[in-house]
C-alpha cells in the first residue's frame, strides 16, 4: 500500500487526535495549559527558568586552559580533559551555560583569519595549537546542554610585562595587526611605567569596525548561543595618567566637543554595532555585557544608585544604563563583587535594587556576576570569611523578580569551593536543574509536544524514548533540547504541574536522527512513576507538554 503525505496541519491533527482518544480529556496538554501558570503556587527555590553559569577565563590561563597543560606531552588531550572537568563542575551544580572567554588579548582560540592563536594554548604567542578549541567548546558544551556564551574583550591587546608583551608592539606575536598599524594602539599606562600595556583605540573608526570583523568571523563559523562582553572598554584609571587621545579626537571627534562625551559615543557606537552586525548574521545569537557594577552615584547623577564608588560611566567611558535603555543588548550582568552590609560605597543590597529598576519595562535581562574569588579569602575582609554570604545574595536576589540568573566568577573559584560556600548555595538555591530564560523578542516558530514511545525499566534506571513530531517542518519550530518532568506514581499532572523545577529531572540535547532517548539513573526500583516532556527551541521557548508516560513495575 502507497503510503499518503500528511501535511502538518493533518499530522498534528492527527497526533491531538490520537491523544485525546488516549487519555481522559482533562489530562490533554495545549499550550494555554503549559505556559499559563501565573497563578500557580511555585517555590522560589526550584524556579523553572533561571540563568546558571560561571565565567571561564583562559587570560593568564586562569581557568582554562591550565598552564600546566601547555607543557604536557599530550596537549590537546590535557586540555580537552581539563575542560570537560568543568563541564562536569557545571552539571553537578545544575548550571545550564558556560561563558567561556575565546578572545582574551586581540587574539583568537579558534583559527582566526584576522587575528593570532592565543598564547594561553600553547605558551607562545601566535603558535598553532594543532586543534580547532572553540570548536571543541563549542561542541563538548551543548552535548551536556551548556548554552556556550563566547566572551571577547574587545579592544585589550596584551597583558602587562614580564609575563605578558606589555607596551612593547615588538613582543606581540609575528605579523599582529597590531604590529601593520601601529597607529591603532596606544599604551596605558605609558610604556615605562609598572602595569603597561597595549589597547587598540576606540576612537578609530577603522579600529572599531576591524574589532568586531575579527569578532564576527566566531560568530559566524561556529554554533555559539551568545556573545559577551566585560567590563573592559576604555582602560581603567591608572594613577593620574590620561589616555593619551589627544590626535585620535582631533580627527574623529564627529562634531563632540566634550571627550568623555565622545569616548561614551565610541563605545555606545561599538555596542549598537555589534549587536546589529549579530542579529543580521544569527537573529537567536544572545547578546550580553558584564560591566563593573555601579554605573553612576546617586550624588553625581539622580537617576545613579546609592552608592559612592567608582563610577564605570566616568571611568571607562561605558554608559550601561543607556544600551539597557535602548535594548542594544539581550542581557546585563552587573559585576556585584561587593558584600551585603555596611558598605557605603557600594552594598550589595542597595545594588540589587536599582539593577532591577534599571531594567524594569525593557526586554533586556538582568543576571548578577558574584564574586565566587572573594569567598573565604582573608584579603577581602571578615564578610567575605562567612560561608553564607554567597547563598545571602541569591536569597535577596528572589525579592526582585527582574533578577533571573547569576553568574559566578570565575569556574577555579567556584571548584574551590571555600569555607563549602558553593556547596550552601548550590544546595539553597541550585537543587534542581532549571531552563534558561526564554527571550520572547528572539525569533520562535511554535513547537509540537513530544511523543514518548517507550518508558521501560532495566538494569541502570528507566529509559524513555520519544520523537519529537513534524520536527522543524513547515511554520513548526526545531527542538534544540527537551525537559523531562518525573512525578511519583501514576498520575495525571495537573495545569501547575510543570511551572517550577520540583519535577524536573533533567534537560537533555536533541540528537541526530528522528528517535530520542534518555536514562533515569534516579529512578528507584519498583516504585511507579509518570513522565512528561517538553520541547525547547535554542531560545529556550517551551512547547507544550506531552501526553504522560506511565511506569507501573
């Protein structure tokens, strides 16, 4: 017999047909009923969605890759370990995203046309490592469902002397762009002085478009989920020292009079740029900025935070407040490396707040960078010696809603695990696994439910196999992943059931090929159960859910 082509309007008539016939019509999954739950009862402990991930920084080789492994006889498989230990670090304590830093010094973790290999690779500044690493980040991240968020410092260099080339342009790895315009870079301080080092100049327009060139070609070759930014954009102040700028103005001064004006433009310009440049290439690409965490201080700016510290508006020419307001950027995360307490000049309690407030009625979404590095650590005081001061600082966090995530610096930190600080907070506040928070700006087709196959019981726990219907055909969304909902007994779960993480179990990646399947490990022998799936696009957007599978012996 010919078989007939469904259409997926019939296929997915077909699959709703098929299961109301199956189930009692109150149990049937619509999509009113999956992403409808604002009058549900949920526990701020076990949020559904919530951002989790940690910074991994390769400059200096803090993170990763270890600067051990440079000399190791077998390198890349050194390397390659190393990373999936934190991989592994990340899992134990329910993350679900890695910011991984590819572009630590104007150079390049991935085989750049436009920019030397990183030193932090091999121990040589632009020596090929033999691998393609972003690649293998890239890759290794999303088999355990990491989103990969690329971070790139966009106008550093090089690192200060002895270990780094310092203000020498000599010293830069053989054939730099730095090295053919020389004109681009200025040194800060000035060559000579202690901590100098290289900067390619904001205020070349010629700079700043072959920056984001150079940062472009990652985001075009490889399947990344986000691209980040910290809080590096004009150099910090360094004694009395000036930027010296003054020929840079002279000559690109596009009408400002007034250079902390025209330094604030250069970046502004930089940051609507990249984002438009990001969209137009891969419209689902997040973009975030992780700026030093006071903008402005209430006492020189009434729209500033209560607070009298270093201001990154004055400091380093970076005007948060306004890419937030203009929505030039998906998500913010403030550096809060402070402590909750009797801190005028920046309390963690009175930052929260008007984070919050700052990006209250944009899309634009707030996540916290904690200070994992401080706990524990007597170079940073008695506050920093209580092991519940990082816990303390997610719990505030649940009193604004605008906070949705939290990421920690940096992954060694986090390993650490000082004075078992991690371990209180992953307990308090990381218990369950959590999605990513869904971007309703970002492009969405609608998602069909999963449907579950098999759920049978063997030897290591019990396997569900499932296939994701009319996956990507027509007006019908791509499942990049699926959440697995476990209930105890055999039940129908109600509208609520899935609206925070008590139930859930697991994320996992969509593999190649048309059937799924996954192992609960967890699972008890001979207890009965229920399972419910949902599909989630590479936005994190949720279909609805599938029809329950029932494990009975």
């Amino acid at each position: 017999m010919k078989a007939t082509r469904l259409g997926v309007a019939g296929l997915v008539a077909a699959l709703l047909g098929t299961f109301v016939t199956a189930t009692p019509a109150s149990a049937a999954p619509s999509a009113a009923d999956t992403t409808s739950t604002a009058t549900c009862a949920t526990d701020p402990a076990t949020p559904k969605r919530q951002f989790r991930a940690m910074w991994i920084s390769s400059v200096v080789n803090i993170d990763w890759p270890s600067k051990a492994s440079q000399t190791n006889p077998d390198r890349i498989a050194a390397q390659q370990a190393e990373y999936r230990q934190l991989l592994d670090l990340a899992g134990r304590l329910h993350h679900n995203a890695v910011v991984v830093q590819v572009r630590p010094t104007a150079d390049a973790l991935w085989p750049s046309p436009y920019e030397p290999w990183s030193e932090y690779l091999t121990g040589v500044r632009g020596q090929d490592p033999g691998w393609d690493p972003l690649a293998f980040l890239v890759d290794e991240s999303h088999k355990r469902n990491l989103e990969f968020h690329a971070w790139f410092n966009p106008y550093r260099v090089s690192m200060p002397a002895p270990g780094g080339a310092g203000a020498d342009l000599a010293q830069l790895a053989p054939g730099h762009p730095a090295q053919q315009h020389p004109d681009w870079t200025f040194a800060y301080p000035p060559a000579g002085v202690a901590g100098s080092r290289l900067y390619y100049n904001p205020g070349i327009p010629e700079v700043r478009e072959f920056v984001q060139t150079a940062m472009m070609d990652a985001v075009k070759r490889y399947d990344i989920d986000g691209v980040h930014f910290d809080d590096y954009f004009y150099p910090y102040p360094s004694g009395t020292y000036q930027v010296p700028d003054d020929t840079t103005f002279a000559a690109h001064n596009r009408g400002f009079t007034d250079r902390a004006d025209w330094r604030r433009d250069n970046i502004n310009l930089l940051i609507q740029e990249m984002n438009g440049k990001i969209k137009a290439a891969k419209p689902w690409v997040k973009f975030g900025v992780s700026p030093f965490g006071i903008w402005r201080n209430k006492t020189a700016d009434p729209l500033g935070s209560d607070t009298t510290g270093s201001q990154s508006y004055d400091i380093i020419s970076a005007d948060t407040r306004k890419w937030i307001k203009q929505e030039w950027i998906d998500y913010v995360v403030p550096q809060l490396y402070w402590y909750i307490g009797q801190y005028p000049a920046a309390d963690y309690a009175r930052l929260v707040p008007w984070w919050a407030e700052t990006v209250r009625g944009t899309r634009v979404q707030l996540y916290i960078g904690q200070a994992d590095y401080k706990s524990g650590d007597p170079a940073y005081g008695p506050y920093w010696q209580n092991p519940r001061e990082l816990s303390d600082h997610l719990t505030l966090n649940r009193s604004y809603p605008e906070v949705q995530g939290n990421v920690h610096f940096s992954a060694v930190q986090v390993r650490a695990n000082r004075l078992g600080a991690t371990d209180i907070y992953a307990a308090e506040h990381y218990s369950r696994p959590a999605l990513v928070p869904a971007m309703p700006h970002l492009p969405a087709r609608p998602l069909l439910f999963p449907v579950v196959s098999k759920a049978t019981r063997q030897a290591d726990g019990v396997r569900l196999t499932w296939r994701q219907p009319a996956d990507g055909v027509g007006p019908l969304g791509t499942a990049t992943s699926y959440a697995i909902y476990r209930f105890d007994g055999t039940t129908l779960p109600g509208r609520c059931a899935t609206a925070d993480a008590a139930h859930l179990v697991d994320t996992v990646r969509a593999t190649p090929g048309g059937t799924q399947s996954w192992v609960d490990t967890s699972a008890e022998p001979g207890r009965r159960y229920t399972y419910q799936l949902t599909a989630l696009d590479r936005s994190a957007n949720e279909s609805p859910a599938s029809p329950p599978a029932f494990v009975r012996h």
